[in-house]
C-alpha cells in the first residue's frame, strides 16, 4: 500500500541521493545518453515507471494498452514502458543514469520523488517556451507545483486532494449526524471533530471516550486517523507561515518550531494520550503487519487520506462510506494538503524532444481522463473535469465527489512534499521526531525545539559547500 511504499522508499532513496545525487545538475546538452532506436527507425521513449504508483498487474495491462494506442498512431516515436518493482526503482534509475542509459520519462512521479532527484531532471521550459504552449487549461495551482525557481520539472498530470473519509455505519450506530460536505460551514472544526471523533472511540464494554467508564487500555474503535502521512503532511494543516515547508522562503533557515506546528504537535499528542480518539504506534504496528488499512480495517470511523486510497482501499467494504471537507484549523483556515504526479525527463536521456512530445500526449485533453485512472488521480485539466467526474460516480455511485474536487481549492502551498536543501535527510530529522508522539506522551514544544536545530545544522552544513 501507498504508505508502506513511501516510507521504504524514502530510507532507500536518501541514501542512494547521498551516494549518487550530489553533484550538481549541468545543462542537458553536454551529458546526454546515446540515442535509443525503436523499431522500424522509430525514436525509442522508455517511461520509467516504479517511483510511484503504475507496478500493480491492471496498471501494467492498462499501460501496455496505452503503449499500443500510442505506438499505432505515431510513425516516427514508439513507447515502451519500463515497469521496476517499488523497492528496486531508485537504485535502477540511478544505476541507468550513471550508465549513460537514462530513461526518457521517468512518472507518475510526485513532489517527494521530484524533490529527492532535483538535480536529475530536465528543465521543460524550453520546450514550452520554444512552441508557445498553452498551459492555461491546467489547473494554476497543478502548474505552480511543477515549477521551482531554476527550472520547471513537469507538465501537470493529475492531482490527489485529501480529505475525510468515514464510516457512515459508526456514524449510524452511535446516533451521530455526519460531518457536514458544506466547504463553507465554519462550525466544522477542529474542536468539533474532536468531539464527534471522542464519541465515536469505543472501548470493548461500548463506552465511548467521553464517558467515565471508558476504559482507555481497552479500545476497538477509535474516532480519527491520520497515520499516512509524515511529519510534514500532518503538520501543514495547522497553517504556519511557511504551511508545509519546514524553512524560510530562502531555505536558509528552520522554522520546524513554529507556533503552528508546536501547536498542531500538541493536538495530536493529546488526542493520542489523553483523549484516547487517535490510535498510537502499537495499534498501528499490528495493523501494518496484518497487511490492513486503517479505514478498512472497519475500526476508525473518520480515516484522513488521498483520492489514490480510493482505488486502493474502497473495495468490497462491509459497510457505507462517504467524504467529508477536512475542518478548519485553529486560526479559521482551511488547509487540505496535495499530492502531485507529473512525468519527468532526466537531464542527460537521450530523445529529449521526443519525450517531450510523449509528455504532452499523456496530458492532452484526449488523454489525461484515461492515465489518470490508471494511477487515481484526478486529471489536472479544467476541461475534463466533468468526464472524469462522471466517470468517477460510476465507481463510486454513492460518494460525494463534489468533496473531493473542491478540496483542490485548499491545497497546501508551500506543499508538505515541496523541495528543502538536503531532502531525505531533513525528512528523517522530522520524522524521527514526529513518531515519537506514536510512542508515548511528549513535550511538543521540546520536541520540535530539538528537531529545529538539528535541521538548521543540515542547512548551514549544506550552504556552507555552496
């Protein structure tokens, strides 16, 4: 499952970007592989997928479908998708590169993956500069998450807001309205969901959280669950200055003790601790050993996550489900974090233009809606947003999807996934701190306090070499 991929990955990819990622990028043109020859003198594109999502057999069928509808309808490209097993994928790519046999795409790639290779990929601007192309029918906030000040990465595929999912079926037992889907309902909170989620946390005798005779060493379901995320991403929604971003704008300095995360911190370590809605690391260790997801596991009642759990954890549940707006945050603001994909071309793989070329039919209008149910994203084109959300009812009949795209309008910038100097290793600082409150009670202020400083050591050591 998505998680569980992350979080291998990242331990993997932070060593690999050490041992074989630092040097810094050089343009295009002085490095680029040997050109690769496709069939019948066609220009070979080799899509690199294992980064992301696109490793499951019905991806890798709908991918070779999609290879073939491309191929018969290009005389002179011809595409071949390259299908790496998740924890083999940073290694390969890295391997490819330093062998002068770079792929020429490498996706569905999110902002952690771009963040993590940053100095491997090409600057597509250019290529936009050069034929005037328009970008205006993709969502603005899908193009901004594709650009950085030096170069921007991508053309926007697809987008995968959050927000709430739940069990209407705990809602029913314990005679509890639903969580509004009115975006602008104010009274839709973080005390609120704080008090519906203690009401719905029930201990094996069916009290509830609330109650005097809950008993706290003995819960089977618990109100609220947000354990898919990282530091970072539960984080942001508390909304520091810098939101999802744990330094200054100039990345110069660490700000991880902000008021807002020292606050947000604070929340979840009570609501673990104290109010008993939130389950904590050993709860969630068997959950993950057993293989199940917290939603399905038909023991949480509200589940915070991505439209990519959709395709992965709302199948054949045992009981109705629906969406709601994650709530406004303790300053009156709504912050619903984002993931990103978008396709890559490394700096030095041969074929640039062809690839670029292959970029722009996965995003066209004609073929977005199809890729991005491959991967469960939703498009990031405006112009097909009602295809694709007919599409979506007819999977999902009896969910809101209006929840869902309306989440796009609160998406976290700076994201929680975004680029910082030394990535992987200002990650883990922040990880490591942030699963500490998993584990037992902790001094919230106390914690981020220590991980500041550890972080702006990494910044200092890193603009020092500059």
């Amino acid at each position: 499952m998505r998680h569980l991929r992350i979080s291998l990955c990242i331990l993997l990819l932070t060593a690999l970007l050490i041992a074989g990622c630092g040097a810094p990028a050089v343009p295009s043109t002085g490095d680029a592989a040997a050109p690769a020859a496709g069939g019948a003198g066609k220009t070979k594109v080799v899509i690199f997928i294992g980064m992301g999502t696109g490793t499951d057999p019905d991806q890798i069928k709908a991918q070779e479908d999609l290879a073939a509808k491309f191929n018969s309808s290009h005389e002179d490209i011809e595409v071949e998708f390259l299908i790496v097993p998740h924890d083999q994928a940073g290694e390969r790519f890295l391997a490819m590169v330093s062998g002068g046999n770079a792929p020429q795409l490498v996706g569905p790639n999110g902002i952690s993956t771009v963040a993590q290779f940053f100095d491997s990929w090409a600057d597509v601007a250019p290529f936009i500069d050069a034929e005037g192309f328009d970008t205006s029918d993709f969502y603005g906030p899908a193009v901004e998450l594709n650009h950085y000040p030096d170069k921007t990465v991508g053309l926007p595929l697809g987008l995968f807001p959050s927000f709430i999912f739940y069990n209407k079926d705990m809602f029913d037992a314990a005679g509890l309205a639903y969580p509004t889907h009115d975006y602008n309902d104010t009274a839709w909170n973080l005390e609120a969901l704080r008090d519906m989620a203690m009401e719905l946390t029930l201990d094996a005798n069916g009290n509830n959280a609330k109650s005097p005779d809950f008993d706290a060493s003995n819960i089977v379901q618990w109100g609220f669950d947000d354990a898919w995320t990282d530091a970072r991403g539960f984080l942001t929604r508390f909304g520091a200055p810098n939101v999802g971003r744990p330094t200054t704008e100039d990345y110069k300095t660490a700000v991880v003790n902000s008021e807002e995360w020292v606050y947000g911190l604070d929340w979840l370590n009570r609501a673990v601790w104290e109010d008993h809605f939130v389950p904590d690391a050993t709860v969630q260790e068997a959950r993950d050993s057993a293989g199940i997801d917290p939603f399905g596991s038909n023991q949480v009642a509200m589940f915070n996550s991505h439209t990519w759990f959709m395709t992965e954890g709302l199948v054949d549940l045992p009981f109705e489900y629906d969406f709601a707006p994650v709530p406004f945050n303790q300053k009156g603001e709504r912050i619903a974090r984002i993931h990103a994909d978008t396709f890559t071309i490394p700096r030095n793989a041969a074929n640039q233009e062809a690839a670029w070329e292959v970029l722009k039919w996965l995003t066209s209008p004609e073929q977005i809606v199809d890729v991005c149910l491959i991967y469960g994203c939703i498009p990031a084109r405006r112009s097909v947003e009602a295809e694709f959300q007919q599409r979506l009812a007819e999977r999902y009949p009896n969910a809101d999807l209006d929840v869902v795209f309306t989440a796009i309008d609160y998406l976290d910038d700076p994201n929680h996934e975004s680029f910082v100097p030394e990535w992987g290793r200002v990650n883990d600082v922040l990880n490591n701190a942030f699963s500490a409150v998993y584990l037992g009670p902790i001094d919230a202020q106390a914690v981020l306090d220590q991980a500041n400083q550890e972080v702006q050591q990494i910044l200092d050591d890193y603009w020092a070499r500059q």
